[in-house]
C-alpha cells in the first residue's frame, strides 16, 4: 500500500479523486462553510454524529465530495489511541466495498502535541485493518487497498511521523506475513533467507549458522530440540549498527519454533495447526530490523533468532533426558514440550559476547500466559527496573501493551531435580512465571527483560491470524534508547 501525506483542509481533501473519504471528526467539528463542514456540524448538533470514538455516519454520493463513498467518524480526544479506534472503525465500515484509493482527512489540524502520534497512528491502524495474508493465498483476496492520502490542513509538524509510521507498517507486515506463513513455507532454513535478504537494506548484516557450527558452540539444548527434526536448524544473528563500533548494542532475541508439535510430549490435535505462529518472536525481529532500516536510529541492535521444529521422532529427545547447555549447566527435559526454554537458553549465553546494553527475548512461551494476561496484554519479566519501565512506557505509547509480572525466587523451586542443574518444567501452577525463572538462569551478565507473547502474537477463530506484535513496543523502545537522535 502506499501512503502520501498531503497538506489538505477539509473542503480540499473532500475534491481529491478517491473511492471513498473518511472524514475524522474531533471534539470540535469544522468551522468552514462548505457543504461538508455545515453539514458535520449540523450531525453534531442533531446527535447523528455521537463524539466517542469510533461512532460513524456514512454518505453516499455526497454533495461537495468527489469519492462515491463517506465515512464520518469520530475521533475523540484526538490521541492517538482514539484516532486508532476510528479509523479502525471506519475501514471496517468501508470493507467489503471496493476500495483502491482512499483519503483520510483530518476535519480540523490536530494539536501540536498530539499531530505526530495521531498521523502515526492513523498509518498503522489503516494498514491493521487492511492488510491481507497473501504468501499461499496471493490472487483470492488480494489486498484491495492500493493508495491512501492522509489529508490535514498542515502536514508539516507531521513528516517525521508519517515517514517512520510508514516504516512501522512495513515492520509490522513482515512480522505477520512470516508469522502466517505455514511451517512448510517457513521452514528454518526459510526463515534464514528471510533474515539474509534483510541484510540487503543499508546498516544491518546476517550471519547464519548451521548444525556444525552450533554443536561446536556447545547448544546442547538448543540441539536437543531440533533433532526430532528432518529440518536442518538455523542459528540467525542479524546486526542493524545506527551508531558507533563501541556503542553496546540492545540484543533481541525472537522464539524461532517454525512448528511445536510438543515433541514426544505430544500436543493433542484440535488447533494444533496454530503452532506454526510459534516463531512470532522470531518474525517480531526480523520486522523491527525492517523497521531500523527504514528509521535509521543511531543505535546498534543484534537480533539472534534460534529456528527449528519441535517434532517427535526416533531421534527426538526423551523426557528425562540430560542435556548440557552452552552455559554449561545441565538440563532434565522433564517434558519436550517445553522446548522454547531450551531454544532461548543457548541464545541468551550467546548473547553475553556481545557485552550488550540489554537483551530482551520475545517468545510464544507459555499457555498460562494466555490464561493470566489472556490477549491484551503481554507479560513482561525484568531483572532491571530501568527496562522494565521503558517496556512498559513503550507498549503504552505504541498501544502494543505488556503487564509486568514477578520474578520472586520462590517460584524456581519447582525447577529442582536430583538429576541436573535444572528441569526445563515445574508444576502445574504459575506457568508463565517459572518459564521465566529457567530462563533467566542464564542471563546474568546483563540487564535482561523477557515478554511472553503468547497470547498476543496470533488471533484464534474466524480472524485465525498473525498481529504483528509486538513490532511497535520493541520499535518505539529502540527509538527511545537512541534519544531521538537519528543516522544520517
Ligand atoms: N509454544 C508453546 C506455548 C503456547 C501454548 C503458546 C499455547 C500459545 C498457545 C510452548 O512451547 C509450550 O508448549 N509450552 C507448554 C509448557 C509446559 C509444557 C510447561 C505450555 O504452555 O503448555
Ligand atoms: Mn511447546
Ligand atoms: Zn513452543
């Protein structure tokens, strides 16, 4: 899809050439006196056009206007949350239509406080409601949506915005086209290329590592998962460097299970088609460095992703077994179905030779997760106070919300076994939380923050599909981390 930003007041967006107008209408409607303006004011005023957010009126063949079609909408206070729930809104009454160019025109200029995160919010809300999965179902229904004008009266505090929501939006589709792609088209070794084609944009390279190569490293762990497996693992380290060779980087580091069947723990069958989303955290990186690229913030971030099937097999690991991991302690995989731990451990060692700022890992972890936080927010864990907050400030500007949970030492007792260092599984009770405290075994050396996104990456039901989260949280944490300040 493609965006222009354009320098428009009402009367003007309302002649532009369009299938249909969506018209945000704020706390104060428009004061001019063309056909569109008197006749906002007077929905208003009749109560038609009721001020909450996302409370709509449609038009047909309207007077004044050139597109066929009009949507009214409310926007609210004008923040960005509430622009989001109206445009979210509006295309959802415009969908089913055909709809090619769009405009989206702000009835009045938002305030100079609020004009970049409103703009910001209206780009990735259209592009939410219109994005359509397309890698195995390309002709079907094709994205419909080819061009969108964002109309307000001056576009120019709004550039910067515009530019890296445009950016976000890009980040955003990567991470849910690769998350939706089924595990036969997103294989490790897929998932490798899509990594490597990143390192085609300015700024970031891509290593890739094979089964060798991570046996030499001491993955025991990580071995031990992708062995039932006919699918070669894949170790991916991707480098976006914004600023300085000395600046320490902030490394992300993404679930990359391209399918968890459970292993020989075996997942029942009813909706196990869903864990080919199981590499969300996988997919949420490689869409921020699509991101970065196009933002170009002076800051250095690595992005390690550990990609293989969890499958069972006369190969695969058995519960019981005793693995050594690349910290060197030693693991009971009490149950092979709890294998993202045993991926991200390995990473996370890998992580200190980086003498990184912060690591953060993003992984589909847990079902008691979905079961504490359900599909709001995700959980955040944090051994640093100072990232936590960022986190969470982050998930509140970017409306891609976490919820920090503890991190209490009581809750690793569970994971005590008389025949290793550490089972990767305890009880049945605060699921989410002991998944944290194995993995937090191994993070030591630095500042280290974990988001469970279990329950946020992928939608279930009749809109089964991937969300992108969370792309924008870790893109608006970035941002945050290099003080605004940008690469040439
Ligand atoms: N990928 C799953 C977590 C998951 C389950 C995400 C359901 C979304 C929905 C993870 O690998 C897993 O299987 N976790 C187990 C851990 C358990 C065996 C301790 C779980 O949550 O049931
Ligand atoms: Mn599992
Ligand atoms: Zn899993």
């Amino acid at each position: 899809m493609n965006f222009v930003l354009k320098s428009l007041d009402l009367s003007q967006a309302a002649l532009q050439k369009a299938d249909a107008l969506v018209v945000l209408v704020g706390e104060n409607p428009p004061a001019g006196q063309d056909e569109l303006s008197v006749l906002i004011r007077h929905a208003r005023q009749s109560g038609d056009l009721d001020a909450k957010a996302g409370k709509l009126l449609q038009l047909y063949r309207q007077g004044g206007v050139s597109a066929r079609r009009v949507v009214l909408v409310s926007s609210g206070d004008g923040s960005s949350r509430q622009v989001r729930q109206a445009v979210t809104a509006a295309v959802g009454a415009l969908k089913g239509g055909k709809l090619k160019n769009l405009v989206l025109s702000f009835a009045t200029q938002p305030n100079a406080d609020s004009v970049s995160a409103a703009v910001r919010a209206a780009v990735v809300a259209l592009a939410d409601a219109s994005y359509v999965y397309t890698t195995t179902k390309p002709k079907a229904d094709a994205r419909t949506l080819e061009q969108v004008v964002i109309a307000l009266p001056n576009a120019k505090p709004a550039k910067i915005a515009f530019a890296w929501g445009q950016a976000l939006v890009q980040g955003i589709e990567l991470a849910k086209e690769w998350a939706n792609r089924p595990a036969n088209h997103a294989t490790p070794s897929q998932l490798a290329d899509a990594a490597q084609a990143l390192a085609k944009l300015p700024r970031i390279k891509c290593e890739v590592l094979g089964p060798k190569e991570v046996a030499k490293l001491g993955m025991g762990a990580f071995i031990a998962v992708a062995q039932g497996s006919a699918q070669p693992l894949r170790f991916i380290v991707l480098k976006y460097q914004g600023a300085g060779q000395k600046q320490a980087p902030v490394v992300l580091v993404g679930k990359g299970i391209t399918f968890d069947t459970g292993g020989i723990s075996i997942k029942p069958a009813g909706e196990m088609d869903e864990m080919k989303f199981d590499m969300s955290g996988a997919a949420s990186v490689l869409g921020t460095f699509q991101a970065l690229a196009h933002i170009k913030p002076k800051i250095n971030v690595v992005g390690l992703i550990p990609a293989c099937e969890n499958m069972p097999d006369g190969l695969a690991v058995k519960p019981g077994d005793v693995v050594t991991s690349m910290s060197g302690q030693t693991i009971e995989i009490l149950n092979t179905d709890a294998e993202g731990r045993l991926v991200l451990c390995d990473a996370l060692t890998y992580a200190e030779r980086f003498e990184p700022a912060a690591v953060i890992d993003i992984a589909t972890l847990t079902g008691a997760c979905v079961v504490a936080l359900g599909n709001v927010r995700c959980g955040l864990f944090s051994t640093n106070e100072a990232l936590a907050e960022a986190l969470q400030k982050a998930g509140d500007t970017a409306h891609d919300l976490c919820w920090r949970l503890p991190l209490d030492d009581d809750y690793a007792d569970g994971l005590k076994t008389n025949f290793a260092d550490v089972a990767n599984i305890a009880g049945r009770m605060g699921g989410a939380v002991t998944a944290a405290k194995f993995l937090q075994r191994f993070t030591a050396k630095y500042p280290w923050a974990h988001l469970d996104i279990a329950g946020v990456a992928w939608k279930g039901g009749a809109a089964k599909g991937a969300t992108g989260r969370p792309v924008a949280l870790l893109v608006d944490y970035l941002l945050g981390q290099a003080e605004g300040s940008h690469a040439a």
